[in-house]
C-alpha cells in the first residue's frame, strides 16, 4: 500500500479548522469586530476534530490491514500507537501544567491536583475539580481519550484473536451507541464511551475496508459528496447551550462525505508540498498551537494600533508562527521519537516481524 496524500490533506484541514476555531474564540474575548462572526467561527472550526476522528477511524484499520490477528499483533498496534501518541502529549501537558504553575496569569482553569493531572497523563476522562468541565488538564486531550479508547478496543478484538476486525469493532461501536441513546449513562466514562461522536470512527473504518476491498468513486461523485458534507456541516451544529450529544449522527456523516469525496476517488490528484506537510505535522498542530496562540495574544495586545488592525496582527502572526512551530516540533520531535519507540518495540527477540508490519503500515498511512 501506498501513502495516502489525500488523507494528509485532510489532517491538515481538521487541524486548520481547529486552529481557527481557537483563534476566533479567542480574538472574540479580547472585543474585536465583527462580535457576532467570531462565535460562529468557534462553533463550525470544531468540525475539524469529526475529521480527525474518521480519518483516525480509516487510517487504524489500514494500519493493521494484513497482519494477523492475535497477541503479538494487538502487542505491537498498542504499542506503536502509544509510542505515536503519548511523548508529545506527555511534553504539552508538562509544559501547560508548568507554565501554570509558574505564571497563573497565564492560565485559565488552573487546577493542577496530582491525581487529576495523572488522570489526564493516562487518558482517563475526568473532571476539572476547579470548573467541573468534562476534561483533562490540557483541554484539547478530550479527543485523544477518544482516541485511546478506539486503539483499546481494536487491541482488545486482536488480541481475541478474531480474523474480520472491523466488522467487531463496526458492531461493539454501534452496540455502544445504541447502549447510551437507551440508558443515557451520567458516569463521566460511560458517557464517553457510549457517545455517538465515536460512530464517526466506524464511518472510517468501514471506507478503509472499502478502499482496501478495490471501491473507488468517480470524479462527480467526489465533488457531490464534498458538496453535500460541507452543506451539512454549515447547516447544523451545537444548540444554543452548547450540549451536542447526537454530534455523531448530526456532524459525523458530513465529516464522513467529505472524507469519501477526498479520498475514495479512482483519481490521485498532486497536491501542494506545503499543506501535505502540515499534514505530517498536524498532531504537533494540534498539540501545541495554543500555546503559539497565547504569545501572539499577548504580544498584539501591546501594540498601539486599533481594533481592527489588532485582529489582523494577531493571524499574520499566529497563523505563520504555529504552523512553523508545528513543522519544527514534528521534525525535531515527532520524528526522532516515533524512531527511538519504533526501534525499541522491534528490538524485541523474535517479535520482529509483527513490528516490521505495523510500523509499515503506520509509514504507508502517514502517522
């Protein structure tokens, strides 16, 4: 299998979206212009995380897709997975429980309580014991205990040994779903677990097995499908008081036409270098582009000129500055780390080839 560029550019459109959605937010709190345009960029730049989650959802099972289900293969995809996932994670929740400890102006939220803190460090949802809001110290992790939960899940139906993996997990998710539609669980992990925003995850797996399987789509078809998710996501989003439980149902298929319209076409298309590099570089992106935000937030509050020209200042600054962060920390960091873990899980005696399959799927995919 080869690298999929077309799924790069989509990581780098959610991580974008998400980049835009922070940015309005926080351009709005400070008064700018134009009020009533930064809410509405918050809320529809959250889309980008339903992306992200189908796009997790395809690329895990293209992953696995020839190894053999079993111990040794279940071993090595969580292994390779926390490897991919936790340094990075690690680093930006240190480093936000850090800078809040040492500059508290800094920071919103600040609460640092060991067992809260180690929560968030293993992915474990909790609650923050200062706001009671549903996440973990470095807010944007909520996704990544999703995202955990899926590797965990996929582990698990490995390690049973059974043979058509996404079709067990297509139906445990499902089964999931249907459980917290019916019994509305209030235990915070429950909740997560049977939320229907994981539905997007089976969107992705069940494309994966279809572009595995030989279906491709016709260049039409890509534009009515793109059409069509774009409209759905304009069209709705949270409620007035910000709950959106059936997000699943509601921004999943859209996320998942826009996917199917990018990705399954019969046609490679060539694409600009630079954002299938931000692409490469979204998960650091996303990690730590408030951080980024936060230093141009401040450094434009202190410039004299007016309102207007203070919005402006604040994305020609913020925009270039992350993304480059972002490139830098996933050449500098990323890579380098994926290498040392990735070595470290091959170094393993006689686990070699499970390693080799994984961590080749994991180059073919882009993560």
């Amino acid at each position: 299998m080869k690298r999929l560029d077309s799924v790069q550019v989509l990581r780098a459109v959610a991580a974008s979206l998400v980049v835009f959605c922070h940015a309005a937010a926080e351009v709005g709190h400070r008064g700018a212009p134009a009020s009533q345009l930064w809410p509405l960029i918050n809320v529809k730049g959250l889309f980008g995380v339903d992306i992200f989650f189908v796009v997790s959802g395809f690329v895990m099972m293209y992953i696995i897709s020839g190894q053999r289900s079993g111990s040794t293969t279940a071993r090595w995809f969580l292994g390779d997975r926390i490897v991919r996932v936790v340094p990075l994670y690690w680093v930006a929740t240190l480093l936000s429980v850090g800078i809040g400890l040492a500059l508290p102006a800094l920071k919103n939220k600040n609460c640092y309580e060991v067992a809260y803190v180690v929560r968030s460090l293993f992915f474990v949802p909790s609650t923050n014991p200062l706001t009671g809001a549903p996440e973990p110290v470095l807010g944007l992790g909520w996704t990544l205990n999703f995202e955990m939960f899926f590797y965990a899940v996929i582990s698990l139906v490995l390690l049973l040994g059974i043979r058509r993996v996404y079709l067990a997990v297509v139906a445990i998710f499902v089964t999931l779903v249907a459980l917290g539609l019916l019994m509305k669980p209030e235990y915070l992990i429950l909740r997560g677990w049977t939320h229907t925003i994981i539905l997007e995850f089976v969107f992705g797996v069940v494309f994966a097995q279809l572009r595995l399987s030989g279906f491709r789509i016709g260049a039409l078809a890509q534009i009515a499908l793109i059409v069509a998710g774009v409209t759905g996501w304009l069209l709705t989003g949270p409620s007035a008081d910000g709950t959106f439980d059936m997000r699943g149902l509601m921004w999943g298929p859209p996320a998942a036409a826009i996917f199917a319209g990018v990705v399954m076409g019969s046609r490679d298309i060539q694409y600009p270098k630079l954002l299938l590099l931000i692409g490469d570089a979204s998960y650091s992106l996303y990690l730590t582009h408030l951080f980024i935000m936060r230093a141009a937030s401040l450094l434009v509050s202190h410039l004299p000129v007016g309102p207007v020209l203070r919005v402006v200042s604040f994305f020609a600054i913020f925009v270039p500055c992350a993304v480059g962060f972002a490139i830098l920390s996933y050449r500098k960091f990323e890579i380098p780390t994926m290498r040392f873990g990735r070595g470290l899980l091959r170094a393993r005696p006689g686990k070699g080839s499970a390693a080799e399959g994984v961590s080749a799927g994991t180059r073919q995919a882009g993560t």
